[in-house]
C-alpha cells in the first residue's frame, strides 16, 4: 500500500511523533492507522522503559480550583526546557481537567482521557518528546474558602511552586496572602502538634552537642536548649512564623484579628526530594546528542 503525506501527517498530528517515525510505522503496519497507532505506542514503551532511570528533577506544578477542592500535581521533565514547552503543559492541563473527584496519585494515573489512561499518555510523551516524564504526585485539599499562589508561573495554573490555602471563613485575600508566605517561608508543619518526631528529637540531640562543646555549665544547659528549641519551632511552624506582610505579627495573631482559621495547606515545590546529578554543560549536550 502506498504510504502518502496525508497518511503520514495525520499519524503525526494524533501521535505527536516525528515525521520519519510516523512513516516508519506506516510502512511497518501496511497503512494501517490503527496498527500503526499501536506499533509507535510498542515502541513509545521501550523508549519509556530504557529512559525511566534517568532523573526528571525539573517541571511545573499544576492546580486546578472548582467548587469546594483544589487538586494539585507535580509534573516531571529532565530540563527546564521542556518544562517550558507548550505539548508538555498542555499535557498537564489536559490531566487537570479530568482530575475532578479523584484522591490520589493512582487514581490520577488511571484516570482514562479519550480511550487512554493517563500512565499511557506519559509512554506516549517521553516517545515525542524524548525526555523522563512522570507524574510524580498529588495532592486534595478541601473548603469552601481555598486561595492558591503560583510562584515562577508560566501560566494562572502552572509554575514551580504552587500553594494552596483552605481557611474556615471565607477572606480570599488573606487566604492568598498566606498563600504567598507559605510559599516564601516553606514551613514544616502548621504547628508544633504536626512536626515529627524524630525532627524534634533530632534538633534537641544537636543542640545539646553544641552547648556542651561551648563550655556552658551542666547546670544551665537545659534551660538553653529549651529556648533553641523554642526559636526553632517558632521558625518552622507556620502559625508561628512572623507574617512576611506583617512581620511584627505571627500567622496566628493575624488570624485570631480576622477572626479565621487554617483548617489545612499544600505547599508543593518542582523537584523537592529529588536527588540530582550535577555535570558540566559540554557533558549534558553529549548526553543529549547520544540519545
């Protein structure tokens, strides 16, 4: 059968693959589109498989607000580059918008978009776009009085950190602006109540070690832990923390003025917890032009 240029472009434009490849499956699959479609996907799942090692520390978060939820998600690439490629954040869109009424991860990697599951739609990308590209997580969050913040934004809904706030009556302002302190703060927990345990155990044991190497009394050293700790509660506890709008006053005293509560908070950062490789420039482009 005679494979012509329509037959090739239509391939492209459904697949996303490149001319020669959409050709290639044409002729593989004797101008069957459907074969073909599903012999590019075979091979979009080696490409996947061979390029899943690699780390994919860069991205965009996404966040899609309706009604009384906010759903937010990390979406990973190998370089900023593709990040900022627009198949690859209509890619995101496309999965927030079929996000409603999903509460994981799984059920967001699941989700079926116009006969595909969205794992499959990942396959397919890494094959047309030829980077490690996952979905690495997501999270829910409830109230009838949410605010977010996109920080780095590369649109309302993308960028490199995004966080959302969900307070007990309703203050879109103030819910933004805590928003953008927790943004710039990075709190740990949103008080002393949540921190974990061996964080606290683990900075008690190191400010021990370190007053005992100055030489303070044995006497004392108690009493200057305690206010180390203290201060360092202070520091990494959202309701503690002086509000970067108004630092002569914490979180919580801003709240109790306005009358309002966190009732809960997402804050998610591209690539946080990810352990990237450093190389030189000239090695990376080698990299890139090997695969």
């Amino acid at each position: 059968m005679a494979i012509t240029a329509k037959m090739v472009k239509d391939l492209r434009d459904t697949t996303g693959v490149g001319m020669m490849d959409a050709k290639k499956a044409l002729i593989e699959t004797n101008g069957d589109f459907e074969n073909a479609t599903d012999w590019l996907r075979q091979k979009g799942l080696a490409k996947a498989q061979k390029k899943s090692g690699r780390i994919a520390a860069e991205g965009l978060i996404g966040i899609k607000y309706s009604n009384n939820s906010a759903i937010l998600i990390e979406a990973n690439c190998e370089t900023d580059f593709v990040a900022r490629n627009e198949e690859f954040q209509n890619m995101i869109n496309n999965i927030l918008d079929h996000s409603k009424g999903k509460n994981t991860l799984n059920d967001i990697l699941n989700t079926n978009i116009d006969g595909r599951n969205v794992d499959q739609i990942l396959i397919d990308k890494v094959s047309s776009i030829g980077e490690n590209i996952s979905i690495r997580r997501m999270k829910k969050i409830s109230g009838n009085n949410i605010g977010f913040y996109v920080h780095n934004s590369v649109s309302s809904n993308l960028g490199k950190i995004v966080v959302a706030v969900s307070l007990s009556n309703n203050d879109e302002a103030l819910a933004k602006q805590i928003a953008m302190h927790i943004a710039a703060s990075n709190p740990v927990a949103l008080s002393e109540k949540q921190l974990p345990d061996e964080l606290i155990e683990r900075e008690e044991k190191l400010y021990f070690e370190q007053v005992r190497e100055s030489g303070k009394p044995e006497n004392i050293l108690e009493n200057i832990v305690k206010g180390k700790m203290k201060k360092f509660i202070n520091e990494v506890t959202l309701l503690n923390q002086n509000f970067v709008i108004d630092p002569d006053n914490t979180i919580r005293q801003v709240l109790n003025n306005k009358n309002n509560d966190i009732l809960d908070y997402v804050r998610f950062e591209v690539g946080e917890g990810i352990e990237k490789n450093t190389e030189d420039f000239a090695d990376e482009v080698m990299k890139t032009i090997s695969n």
